[in-house]
C-alpha cells in the first residue's frame, strides 16, 4: 500500500512539473484575439462569414458575462508595438467589407454592450448598392466614439495577384485618401484582403502612412508580435461554448494551421 501511495505521489509529481512546464513556456505566447466577423444576417450567406444577428448577441453577451475587456484595435497596435501589457482578457473586434447589415444589426448590439469595433471598408464599394455602407452610416456609427473605419484596398482585390505593383499602391494609397476624405479622419489601419500579402506590400503600407494591419491566419508571425500581419480568428454562427472558449483563450494560434502570406484560400 506504501508503494502505491509513492507512486501516486511521484505520479501527482511528474503531471504538476508538466503544467508548471507547459505554462512557462506559453506565457510568452498567448496573443490577444481579434475577433473577426464579415455578414450578421440570417441571409443564406456562405456560412464560414456569417453569424446571426441572435447568435452574434450571444457571442457579445458570452464577453461581457465571462469578463473580457473588450479594447480597441489601435490600443492593441499601439500596445504591440511597444511592448505594453494590456488589461487581462483584453480581446478586439473587426468586421470585414464594410457590409450594410453591420450596421442594422451588429451595430446595435455593440452600442447595447459599449463595445468598441473596427470596419475595415473597400473605398469603392461603399455608398454603391444596397448590400453595402453609405458614408453617413458609417459616420453615425463614428460619432458614438464606438466604431472606427479602415481600409480594405479600393475594390477588394486579392492583391499578391497584381502584377502590376502600381495597381497595387492604388489599391493601398488611394483608398485611404477617399476614406479619410469621405469621414474627415485619419485612416491609420489596414486590412488585407482574404489575408493575402507580401513583404513587398507590407513596405508599402508603412510608407503610405499606416501604423498597422491584420490578416487571417496567414504568415509566419505565430504570435502577432509584428503589427503588418496581425492574425485574426474568424467567427460564425457554430462558434459558443468550448469553441468561444478555445478562439478567445489566447492561445489558439498555437494550434490553428497557418497560410502562406501570398497562397489562395482562407
């Protein structure tokens, strides 16, 4: 009986020495999720980008019941690049294309909960047909102090296809002039389109004036330590419970399959 009560004992030993290990070594790589989301509708949309307008109220409300500190993506971009710790639990939230449900539905969740967001817009898109943004949407939105807009290019192209690297700066550049033109502010971040990038496209953001950028689960930066390749973590209509769990844990990049920065797909 003395032996099993050892072994138990040097059992209980090795499986506390594995955790104490395990949490050592991940401390320095936990990464503060930036939720992303594209449609909030009960469209038949493809289903990897849309959350119900029920279901998105239930991921909001999952944040506030569980704690989380919901930041603002330049307080994540400032913190990150100067190696600032930011509030426990802090996670961001994005949404991609600047779609005209955002703002009938996700919008009035975000200001029931004063949760901060960013857009990311394709400048050309906006004000076009029904299924987009007008610019006095977004300024209403703007005004509450909630929603913050950034660009995603001119017209949402896959720009690692580009050949002509002119067309590319066009996409980067002139979006932000028309964005901060159409809402009198600053467009300081950056969105790539379906996540695709290249070393080269990168450069041009930091010279056309951008402070940062985010992808989705492309590069190699495994733990967004460089602000022009921030990974995101989609979210749709499937995500609550251990899946919320698991995206906003902080450490879901250390599992999830990473892209190249220039391949197809998501």
């Amino acid at each position: 009986m003395k032996i099993v009560k050892n072994i138990l004992k040097i059992f209980a030993f090795g499986i506390f020495v594995l955790f104490v290990g395990f949490f050592s070594w991940a401390s320095d790589k936990h990464v503060v999720p930036i939720m992303m989301y594209h449609h909030v509708d009960n469209k038949n949309h493809h289903e990897l980008n849309t959350v119900s307008p029920e279901n998105f109220e239930k991921q909001m409300a999952y944040l506030k019941r569980h704690g989380f500190h919901v930041i603002r993506f330049d307080e994540l971009v400032s913190a990150t690049a100067h190696h600032t710790k930011l509030p426990p639990k802090s996670v961001v939230i994005t949404f991609d294309d600047g779609y005209l449900d955002n703002y009938l539905y996700a919008y009035p969740v975000l200001e029931k909960y004063q949760f901060p967001a960013t857009i990311f817009v394709p400048s050309d898109l906006m004000n076009t047909t029904e299924g987009f943004l007008t610019w006095d949407q977004i300024k209403v939105m703007m005004n509450s102090g909630l929603v913050s807009i950034g660009s995603h290019t001119r017209t949402h192209v896959y720009l690692p296809d580009y050949p002509d690297f002119k067309k590319v700066e066009d996409e980067v550049v002139t979006s932000k002039r028309i964005i901060e033109e159409k809402i009198g502010k600053k467009v300081e971040y950056f969105c790539y389109p379906s996540g695709g990038f290249t070393y080269e496209i990168k450069d041009l953001l930091r010279r056309a004036g951008y402070k940062g950028a985010c992808t989705t689960n492309r590069g190699r930066d495994r733990y967004n330590k460089d602000v022009f390749e921030l990974k995101r973590v989609r979210f749709n209509n499937k995500d609550y419970g251990f899946s919320m769990w698991m995206k906003l844990s902080g450490y879901n990049n250390l599992f999830r399959k990473s892209r190249t920065p220039y391949s197809r797909g998501n």
